[in-house]
C-alpha cells in the first residue's frame, strides 16, 4: 500500500467524518423510550420542536411536487434538462404522475379533513399525516438522514467495509460487500434509511439493478426499535432476545434463499441509466490485502471529497429529492393500502387460506391468526395490533416476528421503495411480500414451538 501518498490531512479527511457518520447512524444510545440512534435522537427533537406543522408543510411540498411534474409535462422536460437533480425529481412515468397527484388529494383531504371519514380518519390518512403520524417522522428523519448521508457515502467508509466484507457479502447473499453498510443502517436506525442509502448508491452506479433490488427488498430491516414496540403491542416484552433471535434467524435465511428465486434473480445485472459500475472492492490488485486496499481506496474518495459546500449541497439535495420524491408516494399508496385494510375484509379474506396451513403447524387459534397473515402489507404494526386480543402467546408470538420478517410494508418501506430509482414494482412487492412471508412462517413457527 502507497501510504506515502497521502498526508495527515488525508488520513484525517477519511477518519472524522466516517467516525462521525458511524456515531450518527450506527452507534446504539440508550434513552428513557429504549434504544436508538443519534439520528433518531435529532428527528425526535425537531419533531417535539415543531411536530404540529409538519402536516401543513408536508402537504405543501407534496403539492409543490405534483405542480413542479405537471408543469414540467405541459412544458416539456426540456425546461429542466439542464438540471439532472430536478430531472429525474420531475420528469416521472404517467403513472407516478397519477400517483403523486392521488398523493396530494388524499393529503388535502386530510390535513383540514374534508370529504369522507375512511379517506383521513386516524387509522387511514391520519396514520400517515397527523403529527404523530409516520409522514411527521419522515420529515424530520430525512432532514437529518438526508443532510448526514454524505458522512457515509462519500469519504471513504464504504470502499473500505466494500474490500473487507465482500468475501462474506457476495457468496452468502450475492451482493457487494458496501451493503453491509446498508444493512446496519436499517438494523440500528430505520428500514428507510437503508432503503434511501442504497436508492443513492444505486443512481451512483455502486450496484446493479439486480444487487439494488435485492438490497432494498432484503436488506431494509426493521430496526431494533421498532421491534421492541412491536413485541410490548402484543404482551410480550419479556421474550424480546428470543423474538430478535428468531427474527434474526428468519430473516438472514429469506436473505440467503430469496435473491436465488424469482423475481429478484431474475433483475438484470445492468446499472442505472446504463452507465457503467463503480469499483465494489470485488476484485483485489495483486500486492495488496483487503484491507490495505480498502483503506487505500477509502483515502483517494476522502481526498477527492474536500470541499464544505459539495457536502452541504449533496445534503440539502438528498433531502428534497427525499422530501418530495417519496413523500407523495408513500400518502397515496400507504393511504389507499390503510383504506382498504380498515374498511374491507379483503385481507381476511386473503388470509383463509393459511387456515389449514396454521392448523398444520398446530398454532393455537388458527381463525383469529390468520387475519393478521397479510395485513402487514399494508402497514406493518397493524398484525401486532390485530393479533393483541389473542390469548395464546406462542400466536402472538408468531404475529410478532412474521410482521418485522416480511419487511415489505406499503406505508413505509413498500412506499419508499415504489417511489425511489430502485427497479421494483407492485407486482414484484407482493410476490416478494408473499415469498417472504411463507418462508419465514415456517422458521419462526418452528422456533416458537421450542420456546412455548
């Protein structure tokens, strides 16, 4: 390794602002309400700050959004081509226009509460726009994500975990050894957060459609706080290492077996807007070992990145392409999945048949069970909330696990996915949603008979 090139300055360049982007994204803090991250810890602030307005501006950037794409249809692209950024934030498919401006309805109606109940109740459009509802927290988390992101992903940190991880990462999951970085990310801060790392990578050129793909849909976890609210909702707080456990387990074999099947092995290994691949660390020049090359390579992108306003600026660019990118996807699909859900007994009808299936298994009160099944697609705490009057605790704790396992989630994590670059459809969400769900049933199931 050639460390005679590079100056103190570079060693610290590569060293601060990746130790800083750990400690904001990575490094677990105990508070009062449980375990989280600095990031976490900042959103929860702003929105303590000035919860109560947020609906009012999120509404207002959800309209700018669909105003901004349907001038730039009327007028043409072309008024924006010089601008890549508000070009690819503008210029949508017809179908995300139609989208982003259900989106926008649905948020109107909500935020002063007009037209029908079931569109802007708490438990529809509420759920996503009061301010308490997950659009509050998104904004307040993709400011912060948004601006820090750069801490990750531009000094150096993921070329070196991209060298040193990649003989574990590419023959166990077929990925780089960079989404580690992703993975983490969603484990100890949010499933978005990782869904929004790997959406920027992946317009970076870092990972294939493929690799992208598989990232998003498998690697965007659920975070260890959400998962401790998740296991109190159903009475069982006092079984959460075993339940993580077993979340762990189910999730690591869906991450192993999934890639291997369709859809997802059926992405091609191509890159965004077919530009070619960045350097993923896979192959290593002769002379060097992993780690020496991965440092080396994390100094060069540190030294490349050394200018104050870039940063601020790629910040402030993450966050309106997150602001105003998703937050029109997620109120129209999240709301319309929440509708149907409370409104319907469309997923108790879907969930018959996993009756017999339960029964097979021998879970206790298969009927009740079987209507929190699919629910999750829609939201992921409603099964937790569907399955807390059941009285057996190896069903609830079932319910539990299965509704962090299936991690495809159309008002958050789903929404986030359908309304980034990342090359997934609805049809592809609901097989992978129902992949993963039969898959994990019969780990945790079997788990849950040796701990009951």
């Amino acid at each position: 390794m050639n460390q005679h090139r590079f100056t103190l300055v570079s060693h610290l360049r590569f060293i601060i602002p990746s130790l800083l982007g750990i400690f904001l994204f990575m490094v677990p803090i105990q508070t009062k309400d449980g375990i989280t991250i600095p990031i976490a810890i900042l959103s929860g602030w702003l929105q303590n700050w000035m919860g109560s307005y947020v609906p009012a501006i999120m509404t207002g950037l959800i309209l700018l959004t669909v105003i901004g794409t349907i001038v730039t249809k009327l007028i043409g692209p072309s008024i924006i081509s010089k601008s890549p950024f508000f070009s690819n934030l503008f210029d949508v498919r017809p179908v995300w226009v139609a989208v982003r401006v259900l989106g926008a309805v649905f948020a109107v109606m909500t935020l002063f509460k007009l037209g029908p109940e079931w569109v802007w109740s708490d438990a529809t459009g509420g759920l996503l726009l009061n301010p308490d509802g997950l659009l509050t927290i998104l904004f307040s988390v993709f400011l912060f994500a948004g601006l820090f992101l750069p801490l990750l992903l531009n000094f150096g940190l993921l070329e070196l975990f991209g060298a040193l991880l990649t003989k574990i990462m590419r023959p166990v999951f077929g990925l780089p050894g960079r989404s580690s970085i992703d993975c983490l990310a969603s484990w100890l801060g949010d499933g978005t957060i990782g869904v929004l790392l790997t959406n920027k990578q992946y317009e970076e050129g870092y990972y294939t459609k493929k690799e992208a793909a598989i990232i998003g849909t498998t690697f965007s976890v659920v975070s260890i706080t959400f998962s401790l609210v998740v296991i109190s909702e159903v009475g069982l707080g006092e079984f959460f290492i075993p339940f993580y456990i077993t979340v762990a387990i189910a999730g690591i074999l869906a991450a192993i077996i999934l890639p291997r099947i369709p859809p997802l092995s059926r992405k091609p290994d191509t890159y965004y807007n077919d530009q070619e691949g960045k350097n993923t660390m896979d192959v290593i020049p002769e002379g060097y070992s992993r780690a020496g090359y991965g440092y080396e390579q994390a100094l060069v992108q540190a030294r490349n990145n050394n200018c104050i306003s870039k940063f601020f600026t790629d910040g402030m660019k993450n966050v309106l392409d997150m602001w105003m990118g998703v937050a029109p996807i997620v109120m129209a699909i999240g709301t319309t999945a929440l509708i149907v859900a409370e409104n319907t007994k469309f997923f108790e009808w879907i969930g018959m048949p996993f009756i017999p299936l339960l029964e097979i298994l021998q879970v206790p009160e298969a009927t009740e069970a079987s209507k929190s099944i699919l629910v999750g697609f829609a939201d992921m705490f409603l099964p937790a909330i569907f399955g807390s009057g059941i009285e057996s605790d190896l069903t609830r704790f079932v319910i539990a696990c299965l509704s962090v396992t299936q991690l495809i989630y159309m008002s958050e994590v789903g929404g986030l996915l359908l309304g980034s670059k990342i090359p997934v459809d609805f049809k592809d969400l609901v097989i992978i949603f129902l992949q993963r769900t039969f898959l994990t049933l019969f780990v945790i199931v079997g788990i849950a008979h040796i701990i009951f």
